[in-house]
C-alpha cells in the first residue's frame, strides 16, 4: 500500500520553538486534539538542536501512532527513522530523497500554486503534494498564493493526497476541505491558539463533517 495513505486530517507543523521541553508539550496537546501527522519544522535551530529536536518527536509519534515527517532535511529524516520528508523546491528531488529513506518512506513536495509542479514531483514518485498559501500566512508572507480553483482541479485530476496550506484557520479552513483537500497543514492557528487542543479537535471535525455530507450525497 502506499505510504501517502495516511496524509489525511489535520497535519500540524512546529513552530521554531528554542526549548525542547515547550516543544514537546505543544506538540503533546495537539495530539490530544487529533492532529494526525506532524511535521518537525525549525528553521533557526543548529544541527544539534534539529536532531535532539527531532528524536524527541519521534518517540511521541511513535507514542501516539501517528505519521512523523521532517521537513526539508532528509538526512534528518532517516537518522530519526521518520515516516518520512516534506521538501521544497529547492531541498532536492524526490529521487534523491529516495535514495536516502527507501522506498517505503513519505515523501512530500510543496508545489505552490503550479499544477505542473505536482504533475512532474507525482511522475517522480511524490506520495503527496502541497498547494498554498491559500490565505495571508504569517510564516510566509510573501509566499505565492494559491486559489480554490486550483485545488479543485488537482483533486479532479492528481491522484495522490492533497495538503493545504497557508494562512489556515478555523474560519476559512471547510472551504479547503470541501474543495477536496485531504489534510490541512496549520502552524500558527494551532500552535498559537489559546487552547491547542480544542483548536485541534474543531479542525479536525471539519473533516468528520465533510466525509458525512459526502456520503449523503
């Protein structure tokens, strides 16, 4: 089975957070709220820190059963034995990820708001693609911005599960998920709520509720 099978929910990823134990303890209520896969995320972290970082969330991922997935570093990915990787355009090719993690590992491409982006990283042997930023987002600011429209038209033609991502909350977050994204990648809504873990609970609702209109319809 395809590995991408469980990108599907809420996929949280960390902010840059300095202190580990802080970490740690985010990360543990966003669990409690159903996140589904987590994403480790830190880019003002030295080599040390990323892998201490990152084996510590490996072990509550493990812990809690779900997808762990590093972001753009793939050595990293295997020295923690990651469910897998999320690479950028500029982190190197998906064969070269593969090469690193095997063939049974996640891995991910951001594909910004370019159809043709995820056509070629699926012909490479992507098991997911990400669009955004659908919304201001204030990780990236001046990220490109993607429509409706173009999630709407992956969904009817790419065959591999969809992330949403940027700019994401609990107002704007259904229109993605009724528009067929698969998993909606927040950090800030999470992370930077007052409660982690109701946050959680109601995005991932979204999910529950739109698989039941579907199965109405």
């Amino acid at each position: 089975m395809n590995p991408a099978y469980a990108i599907k929910g809420v996929y949280a990823i960390t902010p840059d957070y300095a202190d580990t134990i802080n970490l740690l303890h985010h990360v543990r209520l966003a669990v409690a709220g159903e996140v589904q896969i987590l994403q480790y995320r830190n880019k003002s972290a030295n080599a040390t820190q990323r892998l201490k970082q990152a084996h510590a969330l490996r072990k509550l991922t493990r812990e809690f059963a779900i997808p762990f997935i590093v972001n753009d570093d793939a050595q990293l990915a295997a020295q923690v034995d990651a469910d897998g990787v999320h690479l950028g355009i500029a982190d190197g090719s998906v064969d070269a990820a593969r090469a690193i993690l095997g063939r049974h590992k996640i891995i991910g491409i951001s594909c910004y708001n370019r159809l043709s982006l995820a056509q070629d990283a699926i012909h490479a042997g992507a098991d997911y693609v990400a669009f955004g930023a659908f919304f201001p987002s204030t990780t990236k600011p001046n990220a490109a911005v993607a429509d409706i429209e173009l999630l709407q038209q992956a969904r009817a033609t790419l065959p591999v599960p969809l992330v949403a991502i940027g700019g994401i909350t609990l107002n704007n977050a259904a229109a993605l998920v009724h528009a067929g994204a698969d998993a909606l990648a927040v950090i800030s809504a999470l992370f930077a709520a007052k409660d982690i873990t109701l946050t959680a609970k109601k995005l991932s609702a979204l999910f529950n509720s739109s698989r039941f209109e579907n199965n109405k319809n």
